[in-house]
C-alpha cells in the first residue's frame, strides 16, 4: 500500500511538471513584420509575430516562462524593457564567418534591453545571441534593483552592461560574450557597477569564458570601493584602446585561466594580493598577475 501510494504521489508530480512545462509557449519577434498579427511574416490571431520586443512582453498572451526568437533583420530592433521572466533568443553574431548558422547571415541587433523590476518582474530570464548596439553609445544591457537570477549568454555587447543599482541583486552570469567596447563608449568599464556607493554590487555574478575589448573595473570612485565577483574565469582581455591602461580591477574568489593581451596593461586583482589568482597567462614577460601558481 505505501509502495502504490508513493508511485501515485510520483505520477501526480510528473503529471504536474508536464502540465507546467506544456504551458511555457515559443513567439517569434520579427521586426519586419506588417499586420496586426505580423501576417507578411507567417503571424495569425492564435500566433501572432510580433514586431518588437516590448510587443511581446505587453501582450496578454505571453506568460513568464515563455521563449522569444528574435530574428535576425537589417533594421536595429528598439529599445525593450522586460517586466516577464523570458528567454530571449537571436541567432548569434560573427555571421559572416559562420554561414551555417544563419539563413540570411543578419543578427539581432536590440538598441537596448533592461530587465525591469516592473511586476511581475523580470527575474529569471535570459539572454542570448543577440547583438546589443545602443545608438546612444552607454549600456547596451541594463538590469534593475532586485531583479535576481539573470544569464547573459553568447551575446555581442557594443559598450557595457550597467549594473547601477544592485544592491539587492544576486546570481547574475555573464557567459561567454563578446563585449566591442567600441571608441567613445560612455562607461570606462564594460561591466558598470554603482559608482555612488548607494546601491553596492550583485552578490554571486559569474563573469566566464568572455573574450573583452574593454577594461573590467568594479570600482566605485565615489566611495573609493572595490566590488566582488564570485567568479572571473577562462576570460580573454584585449584592452589596446584605454587611455589609463588600467584593465582589470576587482575583488574575486576565483581568478583563474584568463588572458591579458596587452603587455602595458595594469591589473589590481584582491587590492593588489593577488590571493585566488591562478594559472593566468600574461602579455609582459614578468607577469601581470604575480608569478605564483604558474
């Protein structure tokens, strides 16, 4: 009797997980789409295209949980803020050097997305292959205070993810990008923490297996404070255009496989201890990273 009272509890659980699962919808965003219904691209009543992202976040019929392709388009998609736990997908980037990838080799390219606190809250959603540009040239990603559980993945960013107002934030993973840091970007850091001090920085954020143009300073100037990262692993940085040479500055409790590119580069790793730094490979032949653990 326990036995078969077990595997009914079993069955009602899996029953349920299915149920739930069932439920999480796929949309496709295409921002050439015409019709009430996106009908040039393939969009009727029951599934619509939708034009934009915020389209998709606003419209009734899109519930947390779901998935968004994003297509790829020679036309910049606007600016969106997420008030939904979504899973946002575009078909990558460099696809020019990857024609499999692609059927018409044109990316994502979003002016600007922000993960908004805004109810029910975009906590829990994620974030790629898509290339963020942001025409006005500051961050390309920007995530709101108490917005949790946030992955940023395989995605281009053109200037920075900002990060200013964090304090009550945590598990925020940025995986695998590519950040441009193009000329003139407005933020000195690729990864802009609060620079008043007021609002701190994210507890548990992963920076891993990125390959970066631009610096990497968690720093607040106001408050003369250094941030934690749980994590900066397996990173390249080739940070040939800061003008202060200054190209890597945290606390962490793992510095380990990364690259510097740059022999002329400075690093300010744990306040200069250079504790958790490990098997790192540096451009100077004495080493920016300390010469202990190889």
């Amino acid at each position: 009797m326990k036995t078969t009272a077990h595997l009914l509890i079993a069955t009602i659980i899996i029953a349920a997980l299915s149920i739930q699962q069932a439920s999480a919808n796929i949309w496709r965003v295409n921002n050439n789409a015409t019709g009430t219904n996106g009908e040039s691209q393939g969009g009727t009543a029951a599934y619509p295209v939708f034009k934009q992202l915020n389209d998709a976040d606003n419209s009734p019929k899109v519930h947390a949980g779901d998935t968004l392709y994003v297509e790829g388009s020679g036309t910049v998609y606007d600016a969106a803020t997420i008030t939904k736990q979504l899973t946002i997908i575009g078909p990558g980037y460099f696809l020019g050097e990857n024609p499999e990838t692609s059927n018409n080799g044109m990316t994502a390219n979003i002016d600007q997305i922000e993960f908004s606190n805004t109810s029910p809250g975009s906590g829990g959603s994620q974030l790629i292959g898509v290339e963020l540009s942001n025409n006005s040239g500051s961050s390309g990603i920007s995530i709101d205070e108490y917005v949790n559980d946030i992955l940023i993945e395989r995605c281009i960013i053109d200037y920075s993810i900002n990060l200013s107002e964090a304090t009550h934030n945590s598990d925020i993973r940025i995986i695998g990008n590519f950040f441009a840091h193009k000329i003139g970007a407005y933020y000195s850091s690729i990864i802009y923490p609060d620079n008043s001090g007021a609002f701190g920085f994210p507890a548990n954020f992963i920076f891993n297996n990125n390959i970066s143009k631009g610096p990497l300073i968690l720093f607040s100037n106001y408050y003369n404070r250094i941030y934690t990262a749980s994590e900066c692993n397996n990173n390249v940085f080739d940070c040939s255009t800061t003008s202060n040479k200054l190209a890597i500055k945290l606390y962490t409790n793992s510095f380990r496989n990364n690259i510097l590119t740059n022999p002329n580069d400075t690093v300010s790793i744990n306040n200069g201890s250079y504790t958790n730094v490990d098997y790192n490979i540096s451009a100077f032949q004495t080493g920016q990273f300390g010469t202990s653990k190889n």
